[in-house]
C-alpha cells in the first residue's frame, strides 16, 4: 500500500486511542497536573459540605426525624421512610445549597480553567499561555453538565413517585429496569452532546480564536470530525462504566473475609478503590483531550 493510499483512508476515532493512551501513560506529569487541579477543588468543596451537613444536624438531629425505627429487614419500606426522613432536611439542604452553589460554580470554573491551561500548555508547548480565556470556556461546560444532571435528577424523581413512593407493592422490577435505562440514557446523553464544550478550548488555542468564535466554530468542524470527537466520548464513558464497576469488584471482594479483615481495613480497602476510580478517570480525562488534539492535527492542522 502507497503513503497516498493510507492517507486517503479514513481514520476511525477510536483507531489511535491505545497509541494516545500509551504516550498519556509515559507522561504522568499530565495525569497528576488534572489530578491536581480537580482535588485542589474537591477536597476544600467536601470538607464546607461536611461543616455545613454538622450545622443542620445540630438544628434537626437524626434522632427527631424517624432515622432509628427505619425498618431494616424491608429495603423498599425504608425508601419510603427515608423520604419522611429526608422531608425534615430539605428545606435546610436546600438553603446550604443555594448559599454554596454560586461560590463553588466560580471556583470550579476558575481552578478549572488554570488547571487545564496548564495540561494544555504542557501536553502542547507551542500553544499560548491563556489561562483566562480557557476559564471562561469552563463555564458552558459546568452549564451543561448541571443542566444533564438535572434531568437525570428528575428523572430519578419520576421513577420513584410512580414505582416506589406511596404504593403498598413497589413495583421493583418496574423501577429497576427505568432507574437503569435513564442512567445509562443520561450518562450516553452526556457523551454525545458534550464534545463542543470540550473541544472549544482546544480550538480557541489551536487557531488563536476569542472564546466565543471558538464555541461556535466547534459546531461547524464538519461531519467527519464531529463522527470521532463523539466516537471517542463514547469510548470514554464506557471506560468511565468500566472503572465504577472494577472499583465496586474491588470494593465488595473483601466483604466475604470482613469478620476475619476487621471494619478498618475494610475502609483502607473502599478507599484505596475510590482513590484508584478518581485517578485513573483523571487518567483518561488527559487521554481524551489528547485524542482530540490529533485529530485536529490531522484534520485542520494542515489549513492554519
């Protein structure tokens, strides 16, 4: 086969991935520079949670709201008591997030976006250094992950007004096959429209263009570009199903020996597997903008 003949044949998006994945792993200043930028927000973020959830506590302590005579031996009765439970909390939940929503939106935006102007700068040197532009991209993104979390929310939602709360005969295999089909539907939902968002800020570093003219220049890359950014955010969500299932593998396989174990090395072992999902979904946030970045090599580097 001539090079001109391997040239005219088309490049599946998924085709260089292990190549990409391979060059991400012998480089893992990347991996710990996403790592890095995402716990630089989660940690500070969970611990306000953690001090806020203790003041609502010592407003309405568990004790006042039913949580001791949860039955245990029937799990869909609890979830009809957990719904009286969580009824005392709302309100009080619902204010600590509204006083903590705005601020932690700005936070994430910004953390984010110097974060990701720093992988971009190292993944690709030649790139300009612009870390505010990058951080303004990082709010459309925050936007429409909220806004698909919503609907998952809600959907969640509906599924148990109309299969579990007030019925004496939860309808489980009712539930079951609906909480399954919209989480897998919401979570491919996500991977099919988040790739303009995504690539936006490559585009604006790549061809020197504004924020906003890179936003909708990412909707007009063409059929066979969209075709492998949207191939390779699939992939990407299988492997993000892949890592929660091994790390659930991993999590439950020491319950069987739990007598022998003891409760505290049960707790080591939950949260070695929740660091190693963490880190290795960093891990393939990196390879993800990587691929991304070849195929603009290969598909518009050639005209700028």
């Amino acid at each position: 086969m001539t090079e001109n003949s391997a040239k005219r044949q088309p490049i599946r998006g998924t085709q260089t991935l292990v190549d990409q994945m391979g060059w991400v792993f012998n480089r893992p200043l990347l991996s710990l520079i996403e790592v890095a930028w995402r716990w630089t927000f989660w940690i500070p973020f969970l611990l306000v949670c953690v001090r806020h959830w203790r003041q609502i506590l010592a407003v309405v302590p568990l004790e006042s709201t039913g949580w001791n005579s949860l039955d245990t031996q029937n799990p869909w009765v609890a979830v009809v008591q957990l719904g009286g439970v969580w009824e005392h909390y709302q309100p009080h939940v619902a204010a600590a997030v509204m006083t903590l929503l705005p601020a932690a939106a700005i936070a994430w935006v910004v953390i984010s976006g110097i974060g990701r102007s720093l992988l971009f700068k190292r993944m690709e040197p030649s790139l300009r250094w612009r870390p505010v532009a990058v951080t303004v991209l990082q709010a459309p993104l925050l936007l429409l992950l909220g806004l698909t979390f919503w609907g998952w929310l809600s959907s969640m939602q509906w599924v148990a007004a109309t299969h579990v709360v007030g019925m004496a005969d939860p309808d489980l295999v009712g539930f079951s096959m609906w909480a399954i089909y919209l989480s897998l539907g919401f979570f491919s939902l996500w991977a099919l429209i988040s790739w303009p968002v995504m690539i936006a800020p490559l585009l604006m570093l790549l061809e020197e263009r504004s924020p906003l003219a890179a936003l909708v220049e990412s909707f007009r890359l063409g059929k066979v570009f969209i075709s492998k950014l949207m191939e390779v955010n699939l992939v990407m969500g299988i492997a993000k199903l892949a890592l929660m299932v091994l790390a659930m593998v991993l999590s439950a396989a020491p319950l069987p020996f739990s007598d022998q174990m003891g409760s505290q090395t049960l707790h080591v072992v939950w949260t070695g597997a929740i660091i190693f999902y963490l880190v290795s979904n960093d891990y393939f946030q990196v390879v993800r903008l990587k691929s991304f970045l070849e195929f603009w090599k290969t598909l518009r580097g050639q005209r700028n």
